[in-house]
C-alpha cells in the first residue's frame, strides 16, 4: 500500500510539471517590473551578506527554470531588451570586488577560475545552459583594502579586469574604498568617484563607469556631485545610481522608471523567494520580452503608464 501512495504521489507531481510545461506562454507585457539581483560575497558560511556557492548555484537553476534570463544593466538602461520573447529579464549585480566573487587557482603551472568562486559558478552554468545569456555588473572597489581590494589577488587583479570586460560583463563604480558617500564634502565625493576609474583604467585603458552602485545606500548631499563631474583632471559620468534595496526595479519604459533611484533586491534566501513568488502569483507584474529589441510590446489601454520620451527607434505595440 506504501509502495502504490507513493507511486499515486509520483505521478501527481509528474503531471503537475507536465501542466507547467505544456502552459500557454505569458503573453509579452514590457511594462512588467524587472529584478536586479544584489550579491555580495560568495564563499561559506552562508550569512546575511554572503551566499554559498551552491545557493548560488540554486539561484541560477531557479531563474532559469522559471523564464527568466540574463539582461546586462546598460542594455537595460539603454531600453534595449535582447532577451528571447516569452521570457524575462534578469540583472545580476556584484559588490565589493571580494575574493569569493573571482578567484584564479594555479594548477600544473596554469591559471585556472576557482570553480567555487562566483564567476566559476556562473560560467559552468552558461557552459550547460548558453541561452541564459552573459551579463551581470561588478561594483568594484579599486583602492580599498584587503580582502575587497579588486578581488583580493593583487598580482592578477589586471588580468580579472581585462578578462571580465573582455567577456562581455561590466564593471561598475562603486567609489575608491567604499566610502560613505553621505559624511564627505563635494570635493572629497568627486575624488571618491573620479579616481575610482582612474584605478580601474591603470588595467582597462580608457574604460569609463556608467553605473554607481551606492555604499551602504547612502547619497552625497547632493545628488548632482554622483552623477557627473571633474576630479583631479578625470571626467566621470554616471547614466544611473543604484540603491541597496527597494524591491523589483520599474521597467526602463515605464513613466515611473528613475536611473537615479534604481532599487535592487538583495539576493539572500528570504527576498529571492518572496519576490520570485510574487511574480509567480501576479504574472501581470512581470516584465515578459516580446523578443524584439525594436519594439515595446504593453498591454492594451497602457499607453499613459509609458515615459513621455522612448528612445526614437522603439515602435509600441498594444496587444
């Protein structure tokens, strides 16, 4: 009798994930709200500000299986979604450059990515599963010191830079040592943030941040001092200021979407959960791709919740 309860069980949940499978795809709604991941270290135990390399792991089976796939931060900035349609949009983002983020082994006399490190996990899983796309934004901290010093391995940290940019991912500033910006005066803010870059362009030459991640969520005292300016001879220009939380981010055609208060969603266990539940449970929310970049596919009778301006190129279909 056992034996057949759980075969009855078996089957049930096998027809279960059948439904699933054979479930008409959610029409595109590119209206629908978008995650930005917010990871910090990557290593053991699992902690407040650390995930372990197999809930990252998990993290990255879970997205996959549930649609969603990999969006880097500028294309979303740029209102350019190359995702395939029928699925969403995912921004991964890391802070503070620490070791278990990218980390180099030497093996027989070679380099080799640490396997266990954040950027070894994520690219064995695009090795099995290459339509989740490479994208994800690391908030380095040049001139902090260690362990989160350009990720803690000062002999190859140029050559993770290079290998990184090289490969299609960005980086991003996140000020020299994690300074909070909200305590300094202009002047000491702009050098933050200028010389941030200039660290980064010792090993990247002329690579220029586009993107602020903010330290402990704090502004300067003055908005404008992040978003552009002069320091010490080197011009720097930020397209957007990303928070530490506030949730799923507005999609970048909507009215309601600021690139200067761009919220994220910590990635521990508990906000994943609650938010991959929620879109689960209100697909409505969710941004759905209709699979072209030259277009913003809304629901019918949404045109008032678009921004006044898209960029020229984009046609808007009702369905």
């Amino acid at each position: 009798m056992r034996l057949l309860l759980v075969a009855v069980l078996l089957l049930t949940a096998a027809l279960i994930l059948a439904s699933f499978a054979m479930a008409d795809p959610l029409p595109a709604n590119e209206l629908g709200r978008v995650m930005i991941l917010e990871y910090h270290k990557i290593d053991h135990p699992e902690e407040r500000w650390t995930r372990t390399p197999e809930n990252f792991r998990r993290d990255l089976e879970t997205l996959y299986a549930r649609g969603y796939r990999l969006q880097s931060l500028n294309a979303l900035l740029e209102g350019r979604i190359t995702v395939p349609a029928g699925t969403t949009p995912v921004v991964l983002t890391f802070d503070d450059s620490s070791p278990g983020q990218f980390r180099y082994l030497g093996l027989n006399g070679a380099l080799q990515i640490d396997p266990r490190s954040g950027i070894g996990v994520l690219e064995a899983f695009l090795r099995e599963k290459p339509d989740f796309g490479r994208a994800a934004t690391f908030f380095v901290l040049p001139g902090a010191s260690r362990p989160n010093r350009l990720f803690d391995q000062p002999e190859h940290e140029g050559r993770k830079l290079r290998w990184l940019v090289e490969q299609g991912y960005e980086l991003g500033n996140h000020t020299l040592w994690h300074a909070n910006l909200g305590k300094y005066d202009e002047a000491t803010v702009r050098t933050q943030l200028a010389e941030a870059q200039v660290w980064v362009q010792r090993h990247v030459p002329d690579y220029r941040f586009r993107t602020l991640a903010l330290p402990l969520g704090v502004y300067p005292r003055d908005i404008a001092w992040a978003l552009n300016g002069t320091a010490k001879g080197t011009t720097y220009r930020h397209e957007a200021i990303l928070m530490v939380a506030g949730g799923a981010a507005p999609s970048p055609y909507a009215r309601s979407f600021d690139p200067i208060r761009l919220p994220r969603i910590q990635a521990v266990e508990r906000d994943l959960k609650e938010w991959l539940t929620h879109f689960d449970r209100t697909p409505h929310d969710r941004f759905i791709s209709d699979g072209n970049p030259d277009t913003v596919t809304i629901p019918a009778g949404k045109r008032e919740r678009l921004r006044a301006t898209l960029p020229p190129h984009l046609k808007v279909i009702e369905r």
